[in-house]
C-alpha cells in the first residue's frame, strides 16, 4: 500500500523558517522524482519544487527560488522541504506527492 505521511508544518512569523518531510512507503521510492505541492484557501493546488530520482535535477516554482530547497535520503525514503524567508503568500496546506498521488498534507501558517 502506497503511502506518504507528511510532517513539520506549523504556525511561523514572517521572515521565519520551518523543514517539512515526508517519509513514503509502499513502492520504490528512488526511482521516482518527488514533487512538494501546496494548496491556499480558494486556490488550485500548485506544484512547489521537484526533485529527480537520485536528486540530480531540482525544479522550483518562481515564487519559491533562493527560499525553499528540495532534498532527499533515498535510504530513508525520506524527501525534505527546508523553507526560509517565509512570508504570509506561502500559507497552504504543503502536500507531498508521488508516483500514485499526495499524501494527507502539512497545514504552514506564516503570519505574525
């Protein structure tokens, strides 16, 4: 059974900075790139960043670059959102997403 279990999400002021994981089971994780999506009160779920198998390709939306950075430990089947600088635009329930689809998602509130 696939599964992605979210963690780390929180309440943060502005300028703060928190690390979201995602920890996966039920497939082969290092095969798959894995994508960080996020999703704002009255808005299209968004993707965030990307990050290819073995974590040789990065992607990030605009509005996260030079603030947010993807990484992986394919031994813990583990992926990784480090977030600095956040500000009040980036609250949003973060999910993270796999070859099957997202897991339950991580609530991050920016606000001061």
């Amino acid at each position: 059974q696939v599964q992605l279990v979210e963690s780390g999400g929180g309440l943060v002021q502005p300028g703060g900075s928190l690390r979201l994981s995602c920890v996966a089971s039920g497939f082969t994780f290092d095969i798959y790139t894995m994508t960080w999506d996020r999703q704002a009160p009255g808005k299209e779920r968004e993707l965030v960043a990307s990050i290819t198998s073995y974590g040789q390709i990065t992607n990030y939306a605009n509005s996260v670059k030079g603030r947010f950075t993807i990484s992986r430990d394919n031994a813990k089947n583990s992926v990784y959102l480090q977030m600095e600088n956040l500000k009040p635009e980036d609250t949003a329930v973060y999910y993270c997403r796999g070859p099957r689809g997202w897991g339950q998602g991580t609530q991050v509130t920016v606000s001061s």
